[in-house]
C-alpha cells in the first residue's frame, strides 16, 4: 500500500505546525439533554491526536455531527464534544464557533504548540457535502488554509466524497492516522485471505441497505447467519408468512434467488420472538420461524436459532458481524444480539464488529470490547470496504 500514515509525518518533524485532522466525532446524543451517549469515536481518535500534542504540533482538529442541512444548527453543535475530547486528553481543548470563519481563524492563530482546538461541525457548511467539485473545492481551500499538513482518521467517513475527506487531502501534504490505518489493516485481512471457517453475521433492519454487501460477501464466506428486522424478508422468501413483521416486499425475490444459489451458507432463524406491538412492554412470545401469528411481528430472533448460530460461530476461525439481531435498545427483544454477542467473545476466532449499531450494542449489553478482536468506528465505512468499493477518503490517501 502506498498510504503514507502518521508515523512519516512525525519522523518529519510537527512542531509548531499546524495539523488539521479529520475525525469521525459523529457520536450519539441523548435527545433529551444533549448528554452524550456512547463516546466510543471520541476515544477511538485520542492515539492520534496525544502522539501530534506530544510532538508538539498545534493539532486542528474537524468532524461532522448528525446530518444538518449545510447551515449552523445548535442540536448538532460540536461545542460537547469538544468538552469530552478535553477531559479525555486531560487538557482544555479549544472550541471555535464556526469551521472556516472568524472564530476558527483566531482560534488556530491563538494555538500554541502542542495545543488542540476543535472546529465547529463541518456539515454546518454546504461546501462539505456538496455533489459540485467547485463548491466543494472552495470549501476545502478554506479548510486546507487552517493547516500545513491533513491528517485523515475518520475511518466512518472514508466512504463519503465530502470536502474534507475527499478534496482537502488533494491540498495539503496528507497521511492516514492510527485509526484509519487500523481499520484498512483489521479489514483487509477479512477480504484477502481469512482464515477459515470464516462466519459473518448480519442483521439490521433492511436487505436493501446490505444487498451490495451480501452479494459480495456470500461467494467468500463459509457461512452468513441472518438475523435482525431483514430475516423476515428471507423468511418470506423461503415460504414462510411473517404476520406483521418488517417486509420489504419488493426484496423477496432477490432473497429467493440468493436462498437457491448458496443453500448450504445462508442460516436462517428456526424460532423468534414475536410480540402485539412495537414497543417495550407488547405481549410476546417465541414461535418456530414459520409459525408466526398473523397478527404478530417478530422483534428478536429466538434461543433455538442464537443456540444455531453460536454453534456455527464456535467452529469459526474469522468472524464479521455487523447489524443487531433484534431490537436490542428493548430489554425484552435483547436476548438474540445478546446472545450472538457473547458467542463471539467465546470463540477464539478474530472477530470484526462492524458499525455504529453493533458496536453501540456491544457497549449497551456491557460486553467486555477487548474479548473481541475489533471493533469498527465505521458502519457504511466497513461494509463498503468488504463491498470492494473504492472509498475516496482511502483513494485520495494514495494519490
Ligand atoms: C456514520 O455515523 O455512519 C458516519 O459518521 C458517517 O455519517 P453519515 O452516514 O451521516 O455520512
Ligand atoms: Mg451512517
């Protein structure tokens, strides 16, 4: 690979320089109060950024929060994480009040060596995200002028054609940080040669969002076990009624066509946990997969089918498992990802949790992180890596 990565930067000398780095601090926020909920991306970036403030660079640090519409918007301001990222750095970091305006200019001139300041929320710009080259170039000059050098550690944006991960890097002399070299290293082990039998797992709630990602991976795999909202769809397809459970109708017949071609890989749920209603308290039951209520939805898979899938995930040797096996965030309908979850921490196989959901999870549940190989700050990022694709934030890393 021909990625230059932080350690060359370092070796070059970052004193007194400045050095803008895109991180993924895109975390998730109580509704209610703000609070931040799970500060896992927060600290998956603090090897980076302590090695630059140790070295003495004045490190400029930017990220994008929620999906505003390319104008300031005060629930996706960056200003509590700049709180969070301090207290995890145990040193104050300095917040601007805008991404390329006046604040953070005087903010980064203010900057003494070995310093952090945090931009405001790039999306709060529409150069960010804008499908123009020109609109977006403009922006990135603005950025690219707040830095000498660009560091790239934000692995879940990697696979978004965004200013600052895509054009910025085409400004400035550009490495990839720890994270994001961790993250391309863990998972190209997974599309070169993985040690076999390789399991993955997936879940979530619609085949149509991991269509791409499972066409590409059922040729390599040994086996893929299915769970989450988007079994119903596969359950469907194998004949089964799913009452009222989640359905993507028009999906049915790539499902049938994928159950023929890899019969002997695709595990299904045999049982599930079928309820009245969408909600925390609904009356519940486990039925057998094609016995499901008319009246009923499934919101978990059942203890027979976690029993299936943790006997095939005790023969693996590799593991990837992205996307819930049921709704987890309720007590009730927790026991499948739960149950998967700690099947793979039992395994001595390398495990690869993947994304947002599951590794939300994986905190939620109070699983132990380091009982799994790794876990991934990239929910689109992973799956587009495994998909093969070419992800500007990683394309424009080799140029
Ligand atoms: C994520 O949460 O998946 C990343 O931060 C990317 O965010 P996006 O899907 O809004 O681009
Ligand atoms: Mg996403």
């Amino acid at each position: 690979m021909t990625i230059r990565n932080l350690d060359d930067l370092l070796a070059e000398g970052v004193s007194g320089r400045r050095v803008l780095v895109r991180a993924d601090l895109n975390v998730p926020l109580d509704k209610q109060t703000g609070d931040i909920t799970d500060d896992g991306r927060i600290r998956a970036v603090l090897p980076t950024l302590s090695a630059l403030v140790q070295a003495g660079a004045k490190v400029v640090v930017c990220s994008h929060l929620g999906r505003p519409k390319g104008a300031p918007d005060p629930q996706f301001s960056l200003r509590p994480v700049a709180g969070r990222l301090g207290e995890l750095l145990g040193a104050p970091v300095h917040f601007a009040e805008d991404t390329v305006g006046d604040s953070a200019q005087s903010t980064v001139a203010d900057l003494a060596d070995g310093q952090v300041a945090l931009l405001e929320n790039l999306r709060f710009n529409k150069g960010e995200t804008s499908k123009d080259e020109a609109e977006r170039g403009t922006f990135a000059d603005q950025l690219a002028a707040l830095g000498d050098a660009y560091v790239d550690d934000a692995f879940g944006a990697v696979h978004r054609k965004h200013a600052s991960v895509h054009d910025v890097p085409a400004r400035l002399p550009h490495v990839a940080g720890r994270l994001v070299l961790r993250e391309v290293e863990v998972l190209s082990k997974l599309t070169g040669a993985p040690e076999r039998p390789y399991v993955v797992v997936l879940g979530g709630s619609k085949v149509s969002d991991k269509l791409a990602v499972i066409e590409a991976l059922l040729p390599t795999v040994d086996r893929l076990l299915i769970g989450g909202g988007m079994c119903f769809t596969f359950l469907k397809a194998q004949g089964h009624e799913v009452g009222t459970s989640l359905l993507e109708e028009e999906m049915v017949e790539t499902c049938r066509n994928l159950l023929e071609r890899f019969a002997g890989k695709i595990m299904l749920p045999v049982d599930v946990v079928a309820a009245d209603a969408f909600a925390p308290d609904a009356a519940h039951d486990t039925v057998p997969a094609d016995g499901i209520p008319s009246h009923r939805l499934g919101l978990d898979i059942g203890p027979e089918t976690v029993a299936g899938f943790a006997a095939a995930l005790s023969q693996a040797k590799t593991i990837f498992w992205n996307g819930p096996m049921g709704v987890f965030e309720m007590a009730a309908f927790a026991n499948g990802t739960r149950g998967v979850a700690e099947a793979i921490t039992k395994t001595d196989a390398f495990s690869v949790v993947g994304g947002g959901d599951s590794a939300a999870a994986v905190r939620a549940l109070g699983l132990d992180e380091s009982s799994f190989g790794h876990i991934s700050t990239g929910g689109g990022a992973s799956l587009e890596y495994l998909e093969g694709k070419t992800l500007p934030g990683i394309a424009a890393l080799e140029n």
